[in-house]
C-alpha cells in the first residue's frame, strides 16, 4: 500500500511547492526507493520482496539525483548543514517545520534537549546559557561511533558532527590555581614558574573551559593518577576515560540556540526527514546490493568529495593536535578517503551501514536501518557496551509493541497474542 500510494503521489505532487514543509515530487521518490530499499534489503524476514525491488529503487533514487535533473543539490560544505541561517537549504528535501511564534509552535521541537553535554554548567567558568542549551545529556555516541567509525583525521565530518569545546561565560565561577589533596595526601601545587600563581584566576572569560578529547590518556577515573594528570590542565580536560562521568562531546545537528530564553524547552530548527546526502546513499546501497559496484562507488564518493577537507580549507585544531596531521596544512583530503569498487565488495551491507553512520549520524535513521538489515540485535550487543550490560535488549525488539487501543478497535474479543507482536504480552 506503501510503495502504490506513493507512485501515485510521485508524478502528481508539484517539483517546487510553493510553502516550506510541503511535500514535492523529489519527496514522494526519495521516500519511495527507501520503501523499495526496505523491502530488498531483508535477509531474514518476509517483507514480500519482489526481483525487481532493487532497480525501482534505483530509478527513483536516481531521479532526485541533480545529474538526472532534480531540483535539490548538495551544500558544499557538511558544517554549513547545521547553521540554523541555512534551514531549508538545497539539500532539505522534506521537512518538518516548527517555528519561534509560541502561538504555533506549541511544544515545538525538543531534540536539542537530548545530546547535550550533562552537567556542562556546574563546571568552572561555565552556567547555562541559550547558545551550549539545556544539559540532559540522554544520548551519548557509542565508543563506535566516537573511536573507530571515521577516519578522523581525513574525514571532516566527525569534528564538523561534534562540538568539543565549551567556552568560559560566567566570571562568578573562574577555575583559580590552587593546592590540591586526595585522601591527606597533596598531589599538586601551583607552580610560580608556570605562572600558575595561587589563587590566580586559570583562565578568563571566552577562554576554553571544557574540552573533550576523544583520545586516550590511559588512566582510570576516580584514581590519584588521573587526578593529577588533570591538575595541570587550565581548563577542565576531559579524556575519553572521562565521558561517562562527567560528559560527551555534543551532536551539533539538533542545538537550537533561536530559543528566546535558556530554559525554553519549544525549538524551532527544522527536524530533517529527508536530504540529498541520503539519496545518494540509497542509490548506493542499491547499486552496490546488485552488485555494481562501481556504481555505488561513484555515488559514495559523491559523498566523500564533499566529506573531505577540502584545498585551503583550515582544518579543526585536531587535526595537528590529536589526529597526527601537520599545523598549516591546507591540502584537500579527499583523495585519502575516495573509495574503490573493490573496497565495497567484501561486506558490502556492513560498509553502507557504516557510511550511513558517518554521514546521517543522530538524524534519527539508525534504529530503521539496522531493523531493515536484521542487524540491529548482533550490532547492540556488539557495540553497546550500556546496552548489553542492562542485558535488557531482546531479539524481539526489532518491532515496536502495536497499541493495545488499537488491537481493542480491530478484534474486541481476540485474544492478546494473537494480534500483539512477540515479546509485548
């Protein structure tokens, strides 16, 4: 009904509507190859999967594709995605629309709520305000998605995804050098030397105060040795030892800095549900699943060209800092992440699950795509550390409990599990 539903929209729909939010034609094809894309790539469940599921997903990939005449193109630079100036750009195929007027906006959008940095404002130097949001810190990326799924160095999409850096804005609170003990025991003192004078103030405002690393100091939290290895950092240094304790580095996808005030929960930034860089991933995915190659490889690049750092470009601190690339370097990386038909062909369905990762990580497609796969069991317990410690996650979950007004509408005197799916009664 799906897949019908939307190739009758598709032709009818207009390629340009004339208000923001409203469907187009490029929308109906977009979310008709990803039908397409669902019902083929099951390996273990029944979704009536038909031979030809793979080439309609392609046609209609393809035909939002700006080479084959559609109306979207893809913003240059992958930061620029994320400035709040630039929603609804040519790249937004559809979207959901919230805006700043309480009159409309209602509860409005509350993602900026859920992958902030916990705590950030009782950190010195630091309070909460509009811009660094609300510190609920729900959702934390997995060690996966922090250490080992992108190249960090070459790849500019992880220090583009990510803020690491929170700066000083509250004079009240400046971090002072002073002498510190454990346990009676007196592990540092300020140095005159190092200009690291009692009772002087560590930084000042607009200084960093808080600064996630995703590199390992090798040293557990909690102990004496950790404690002065952080004693000679001005700011709060949070190694990757420290994430779970006292805070992440943040998705800036969903920061909603328009809020009038620093409590308001109503965002107005655009929830995107649909964006050229996943058309081509879907074109990808299908080509590659028919096993051409080289044609998945030329649409990934697509891509990697724009996920790179690109020549002049000034490269994130960390790329010197951290990632062992030089200060100064301005050369383009594209060529040391571009890939080739044959780096797609050993596990294909596990390098675009990890390319979806890389480019649509936190836009709310992750659960779908590894339940479309029949992964997303083996792929928690794999890379969910939290998750599979709760030994709460069952195979089951796959699917979503079905409500039981609904089931109570349809079959009254049914029995429950008959109609509710596996696992919720």
């Amino acid at each position: 009904q799906i897949v019908s539903d939307l190739r009758i929209a598709e032709p009818l729909l207009p390629t340009k509507p004339a208000n923001g939010g409203k469907a187009s034609r490029d929308a109906a094809a977009h979310l008709l190859a990803k039908a397409y894309l669902t019902r083929a790539s099951a390996e273990t469940d029944i979704r009536g999967m038909k031979p030809t599921d793979l080439d309609s997903c392609l046609y209609y990939a393809e035909s939002v594709l700006p080479e084959n005449g559609g109306t979207h193109k893809l913003m240059s630079n992958y930061a620029d995605l994320w400035d709040m100036k630039n929603q609804g750009n040519s790249e937004v195929i559809y979207a959901v629309q919230f805006t700043n007027n309480p009159l409309y906006n209602d509860d409005g959008n509350w993602f900026h709520l859920y992958w902030n940095a916990a705590n950030y404002e009782l950190q010195p130097g630091m309070i909460r305000d509009i811009a660094n949001g609300r510190p609920y810190g729900m959702i934390r990326p997995t060690d996966k998605a922090l250490l080992t799924l992108f190249d960090r160095k070459n790849d500019s999409r992880f220090y583009k995804s990510f803020k690491m850096v929170f700066y000083a804005n509250n004079k009240k609170t400046l971090p002072k050098w002073e002498t510190l003990s454990y346990n009676g025991e007196v592990y540092f003192t300020p140095d005159p030397a190092k200009g690291q004078k009692e009772g002087k103030n560590k930084i000042e405002l607009g200084d960093t105060a808080i600064y996630f690393s995703v590199q390992k100091c090798g040293l557990q939290p909690g102990t004496l040795e950790m404690k002065k290895y952080l004693a000679n950092f001005k700011y709060v240094y949070m190694p990757y030892e420290m994430h779970d304790i006292e805070g992440h580095p943040v998705l800036v996808k969903h920061l909603d800095p328009t809020r009038p005030d620093k409590n308001t929960q109503a965002g107005a930034r655009e929830w995107v549900r649909m964006r050229l860089g996943e058309t081509y991933l879907i074109a990808a995915e299908a080509a590659g699943r028919k096993g051409n190659y080289e044609l998945a490889a030329k649409y990934i690049n697509v891509i990697r060209k724009r996920a790179a750092w690109v020549d002049n470009e000034v490269k994130a601190p960390q790329y010197w800092k951290e990632e062992g690339g030089e200060m100064g370097d301005l050369k383009s990386t594209y060529d040391l992440i571009k890939v080739t038909p044959d780096d797609l062909k050993t596990d294909f369905v596990t390098f675009i699950l990890d390319e979806r990762g890389r480019e649509l990580l936190g836009e709310i497609y992750r659960w779908e795509d590894l339940v479309r796969c029949g992964v997303l069991y083996d792929w928690v317990m794999k890379f969910n550390e939290e998750a599979k410690a709760a030994g709460t996650m069952r195979p089951f979950h796959k699917l979503r409990p079905i409500p039981q007004n609904h089931i109570d509408r349809l079959k009254p005197a049914g029995k429950i599990e008959e109609e509710q799916n596996e696992g919720y009664y």
